[in-house]
C-alpha cells in the first residue's frame, strides 16, 4: 500500500512552470519573505514577467485582456499589477461632491461608474434621459490606460461627451482626438481609504498649457497642435520641463484679433480648469448590490423615480443598523454629498406593518395619485395598488428630517411592494413617487433602462 504512495516532491523540484502557478496565489507580501529564501527564488518572484502576467491574468483575465495594455508592446507585468492593484478601486459608482454648497458646475456630473474594457478603463457620466422616462445615458469622459514602462496614462474630455475615444485611438499617439483642446491629460486619485476619488488637469500639463495662453497661436496649438509641438508638449509632461520654442509663442505682442483669441482659449480653458476642484465620493459595494432578501435591509441601494418636477431623480437608500434607522437621499442634486445634506425621508427600520392593512391605511395609499412618465413614454408596468403592499415604514420626509420618534409623529409613508421595489409619500401630499433598482441585482454593474452611451 505505501509504495503506491507517490512520494512528494520539494518545491523546490517542481518544474519551474509549476512553480510560478504556486506563487501566482502568493500575495505580495508573502511573495517578498518569500524571495529572501534564496537568489534562486529572489530572481523568480522579482524579474520574472511569466510570474506577474500570471498574477495579473488570474486576477483581472475575465475582465481586461492583460496583455494588450501598454499599448501590445513589451510592458512590465510587475509594473502592471501594482497600477491596475490601484485601478481597481476605481471599479464602482462614485457620487460628486461639492464642497463649497454652491451650485454644481455643469462639467461637474453627479453620478459616475468606472469599468473595465480590453486595454483601459473608461469613466461614465450616468445621467436621466430626457424621453420623461426610465431612461439612463452613459457618457464616456475619462479613459485611463497605461504606457509601454507601466505608467498610467489618464485622457479627459472636458467638453460634456463630444469626444468619444476608440480602442484605435488609444493605441495611435498622434491620433487627432488625443490632440483637441477638449481632450487634457489628466490625473485620478484615490485618498482615504479608496473612498474619496478626485479628478484633475496633470499639473505638468496644467502649468504648461497657461503659460502658452499668452501666445498668439495658443488657439491653432490646442485646436490641432502640429506634431512637432505636440511631442515638445508630451515631453515637457514626462520631464517637468518647458519647451524651448515657448518664448517664441510668448514674445509677440497680441493685436485685437489676437487678443480675442486669446480671450476664447482662456476661456475654454477655464472650462477645462473646474476640473482640478472635483471630488467625488464612493458608492461602496454594497449601494448597489441590494438584496431584496435580506430581511434587514431591504430597501438598500441605488434607485430612480419620476418626482414632482415630472423628470427622472436619483436616489440613494442607506441603513444605519445600529440606530434602526435607514433613510433616502438624492443622487446627483446641487447639494453636497454629505450623510446629513439632500435627504428625501429619515425612516424607522421599526415598528413596520403588514398585511392586512386598517381601512385607514388602505385609503391612504389607494387614493393616491401615483407619479408615472411623460405622456407617451411606453411602459408596460402598471401602478402598484394596495394589495401590492407587503409592509408600511413610518418615516419624515424633506431634507432636515429625523426619524419619527414616535409612530403618531410621523409625517410619511414608505411602501414596500412584493417584488422588492417601493415607493413614498407626505401624509401632506396626495401623490406617491414609486422607485425601480438602477442596476441589475449581480456584479455586472449592468445599468437598467439604459437607452443611450453618450457620443
């Protein structure tokens, strides 16, 4: 029986292939004591590209194709990991935040969702249709790629979805989208525990392009800048220098013509320039991947309804388990982003009630007007009735709203229905406003009524 036993082997006398399947499950941590064993090993876990394209395939094969990053040229895969490690925190729906409580600005969109494609990532304004229904737009704005030594490599139109980047053109440096005054090289990054993105011009760039505003051909250079300037201009990005031929572009003095010009560029530049300011906060995981099974937080996650202003809102459902509470706020407003600003309602996990309901709460939900789509909008669905209803939350409503300290103070109602879904109403008001999930209950992120991927 014993000599039938296959006797095993150490590791190290496993094929060399084997071994770097092995260590492709290692962290990198352990991956690091691990290399202090010997040189042998020290040169497989640091100067092996076979080990890190493994790392990296087995980590994001199923949703990028690794080897076509850095354009399909040589690429450090070492490299590779440690950025796409922290482009992957990017992968989810980030919520704009205004800081200062002033009116949003209008290249600043409420609503982003990051994901994955062949060789980069693409960053998307999500934002109601304006067909007075469901309808949700994905418009692409930023597309984040890495260079041939593992450098990350972020493009940024700053012109509201009318540059749209292709797969060609990324991988085509003197594409003529790469080169319009609209598209900037831009820089992301994450800070406080992945959970705060910001968004802004490279301030190489940044820099460099201000101090071309005092030159006269500053239009000609940013409408479509010859490809001589244009590699000056990438190097000056990549070295933190200036090019030499500025002070000719700087020398001349500027006649009228000119000076509008001038005028027109700053002023697209300004545009551009908001976006050094914008930070936008994480929607974890969970704000999305609701469940309507979980009996403690049903109602969690991201929705969208038809409000009083008869167009489509955003909203986000959060529970604070702790204090028995959830509450609803809006997505996307021209108010900050923080717990206590743009709440719709503050509500009771309990007490609740089901089914049957009094007479009095029958007939405060059946003689309700019930806040559907623009006329002419087809939608099968129809509206919800009483005997839909499988349980009735106490709740306030409005933007300075706690939680109703007693049932008798409360100033609303939150109706769940049997699939999941619900809606909400003032004992004030004599209409409901009924919320569909905005993304499929799976990891796919895959938006619900999507009709259009922005231009």
């Amino acid at each position: 029986m014993e000599s039938d036993l296959v006797q095993l082997s150490s590791f190290s006398d496993l094929p060399e292939d084997a071994q770097l399947r092995v260590l492709s499950f290692v962290s990198r941590p352990n991956l690091k004591a691990f290399a202090c064993t010997s040189k042998k090993f020290s040169a497989l876990c640091t100067n092996d590209d076979r080990l890190w394209l493994l790392k990296c395939t087995r980590r994001w094969g199923s949703r990028t194709q690794i080897t076509k990053w850095g354009g399909g040229n040589i690429i450090s895969y070492k490299a590779l990991f440690n950025l796409l490690k922290d482009y992957e925190t990017l992968i989810r729906f980030w919520i704009y935040i205004n800081e200062s409580k002033e009116l949003m600005p209008l290249s600043s969109p409420p609503l982003l969702l990051f994901e994955w494609c062949s060789f980069y990532i693409t960053g998307y304004r999500v934002s109601p249709s304006k067909d007075g229904g469901y309808g949700v737009i994905k418009t692409p704005f930023i597309w984040i790629t890495a260079t041939c030594d593992g450098e990350g490599l972020v493009y940024l139109d700053t012109s509201n979805g009318t540059v749209s980047l292709t797969e060609e053109d990324l991988l085509r440096e003197d594409s003529e989208k790469l080169r319009t005054t609209e598209l900037i090289i831009a820089e992301v990054d994450t800070q406080k525990y992945n959970v705060l993105l910001t968004i802004g011009e490279n301030q190489d760039f940044s820099d460099f392009r201000r101090q071309l505003s005092d030159a006269e051909e500053y239009e000609n250079v940013y409408r479509s800048p010859p490809d001589e300037l244009m590699t000056q201009i990438r190097e000056a990005v990549l070295t933190n220098t200036i090019p030499e031929d500025y002070e000719y572009y700087s020398s001349k003095k500027l006649n009228s013509r000119q000076r509008r010009r001038r005028r027109r560029a700053e002023e697209q530049m300004a545009s551009a320039l908001q976006w050094e300011t914008s930070y936008f906060l994480q929607l974890h995981k969970r704000y999305y991947n609701y469940s309507h099974s979980d009996p403690y937080q049903p109602l969690q996650g991201l929705w969208k309804g038809i409000g009083r202003n008869k167009s489509l809102n955003f909203y986000i459902v959060t529970y604070t388990i702790y204090m028995g509470e959830f509450s609803c706020k809006m997505a996307g407003s021209s108010v900050t982003s923080q717990i206590t600003d743009g709440l719709v309602f503050s509500a009771l996990m309990k007490p609740y009630i089901e089914p049957p309901f009094s007479s009095k709460e029958r007939h405060m939900y059946d003689y309700r007007l019930h806040l559907r789509p623009a006329a002419g909008y087809h939608d099968d669905q129809p509206d919800p009735t009483s005997s839909d209803v499988v349980r009735i939350y106490y709740a306030n409503m409005g933007p300075e709203s706690r939680p109703p300290e007693e049932i008798g103070q409360a100033g609303g109602r939150i109706w769940q229905y049997a699939d999941g879904s619900f809606g909400f109403g003032s004992l004030k008001d004599h209409y409901i406003i009924h919320l569909k999930p905005m993304v499929l209950e799976d990891d796919t992120h895959q938006l619900l009524d999507l009709i259009s991927m922005g231009d």
